[in-house]
C-alpha cells in the first residue's frame, strides 16, 4: 500500500514502515484492511497540517492475563499488532473518547464523514480483534491494531474467482489505470466476459489511443485520481468526440476525493479500490445496460 499512501498524504510527511518480515497469518477481509489503514492515514495527515511523520509499524505480540484485564473483549494469546502514529497535535482525553462514534468528526463541514473511524473499529471488531489508541495533546497520535494470529493457512485450492460469473457482453471498453498488476488483472476478467479492452496507464496514453482506435468505444473505466489529467478530465475529454461513451470511475482514495473530483454529486458510476474484480465486472455491465438520459 505503500505506493498508494505516498501521494494521498502529501510530500510534506515523511512516510516511514516498521514492518516484522515474521508475522504469520490473520483472518480479515483484505479490502476492509486498506481501507482502514487509509482512513488511519488521512485522519494523520489531517493532524499534521504543517507536515510530520507517519510511521507503520507491524509486530507479532503475545498478550497476557494482565494484558486482556484492560482490554474487555479480548482473549489471551497471539496478535498480529499493527500500529498507525504521527506526530501531529494529538487529542484530548474528551475527544478519544468518542472518535470511534458514527458521524463524531472535529474536522470543518464537508471537510470529512465521521466514518472513517467507525469503519475501522467496525472491521476490526469483526475480525475478533481490538484497536486501541494513544494520544497526547502536541505530541501525536497511535492507533494499535490487534488482530488475532491464525496458527495455519488453510490452502486455497480454488481460483481467485470464478470467470465463468463475468456478465458477458461484446462491447469494447477503455481500461485506464497506472498499475500495471491492477490493469492485468481488470483486463482479464473483462475479456473473459467477451469485451474488447484497449488499455492506458494515464489519461494522456488514453486520449491517442481513442484518437487512434477506429471503431466505437462504448465504456470508459478510469482511475479517478491520475497525475496530469485526472480521469474526470479524460471522461469531459473523450465525451466530445465520443458522445455515446459511458463512464465508470475508480479510486483507493476517500469520499472526500470523489466529491472533489465532481463524481458523486454527479451522480456518476463509481467503485471504491480496492474491489473485486468480479463486482467490477459486474458493476461495468451495469453501466453498459443504462440508457443514456
């Protein structure tokens, strides 16, 4: 995730890992986790307006009798421990207390949700794990998440999805996305639907090749947030000579960058990275099947 944090928080925070190559395993939906550490991340940024640092440390711990007596809920035993800090201008003991709260926010309107948090406890609570925060007003921040080691992995023998679930369609779709192993995988569930996928890494690749592609494009889907020309600017690019073509947005970033960007309150088709591809896939036919209005 490293790659996706960098730009999201900015050059001005020095973005550090700590990371234990011996961990082991845990049970945990992995698009829950990204975003959790996101939003953990972002909530950092937001606390350091003047720039920082930002630290990931992960760590295998063993908790005792001691341990779980301040920890209600928890089990002794073996965590995987995975701690966001920063170095911004921490809380007070009456805003810890309810940063865990639906729609609890102390940042201007429209500047954030209130459910940034909440999601975090939420998947964490549901993976049998526990969060726990540290925090000092001027001396920054630290949310310890403990998350339960699982002993074995259980072989998976089955494939990452079923592509013979792809909705099928013969339609000819623009695939934009700057990785590479995201693209792969995207393009490849598409064609196993039956699409034609031509695919770009930024916006500027996109533009030449829809100049160059003689045939009907019918769908565009495009990483919303992309240096030199976002995937807003490619879609009011590209609708002018291809007035027909529909639009599918993607994005890891938050909802804060989606509105920013005009998508929600256009009311656009949009996924939140990261996704299955199968929901991606179906999400396009989706898309496809709308009348133009």
């Amino acid at each position: 995730m490293f790659q996706l944090l960098r730009p999201l928080i900015g050059e001005d925070i020095e973005l550090s890992l700590a990371l234990d190559n011996d961990l082991g395993f845990v049970k945990i939906d992995p698009g829950q986790f990204e975003q959790g550490i996101i939003n953990l991340a972002i909530n950092a940024r937001d606390a350091m307006p003047d720039g920082g640092r930002l630290t990931i440390a992960t760590q295998r711990v063993h908790l005792t009798k001691d341990d779980v007596k301040r920890n209600s809920g928890m089990e002794v035993g073996s965590y995987i421990q995975i701690s966001v800090s920063d170095s911004g201008h921490g809380m007070s003991e009456e805003t810890k207390a309810r940063i865990f709260e639906p729609f609890f926010t102390t940042k201007e309107p429209g500047k954030g949700t209130g459910l940034g948090l909440a999601m975090v406890y939420g998947f964490v609570k549901q993976s049998g794990g526990h969060v726990e925060v540290d925090t000092q007003v001027g001396l920054g921040t630290t949310f310890h998440i403990y998350l339960p080691h699982v002993p074995e992995a259980k072989p998976v023998n089955e494939s990452l999805m079923e592509l013979s679930l792809v909705p099928q369609g013969a339609e000819t779709i623009l695939l934009v996305e700057d990785e590479d192993p995201v693209r792969g995988l995207v393009k490849q569930v598409l064609e196993a639907g039956g699409y034609t996928v031509l695919e770009a890494r930024d916006g500027q690749e996109a533009v030449v090749m829809a100049q160059q592609y003689e045939y009907p494009i019918h769908l565009l889907i495009t990483d919303l947030v992309m240096p030199r020309m976002s995937g807003r600017q490619l879609a009011d690019y590209l609708v002018h000579s291809r007035p027909n073509l529909r639009f599918l947005f993607m994005s890891g970033y938050t909802d804060e960058a989606v509105m920013r960007h005009g998508v929600a309150q256009a009311g656009m088709a949009f996924v939140q990275k990261p996704f299955d591809p199968l929901d991606l896939a179906k999400k396009a036919r989706q898309v496809l099947n709308t009348p133009h209005t």
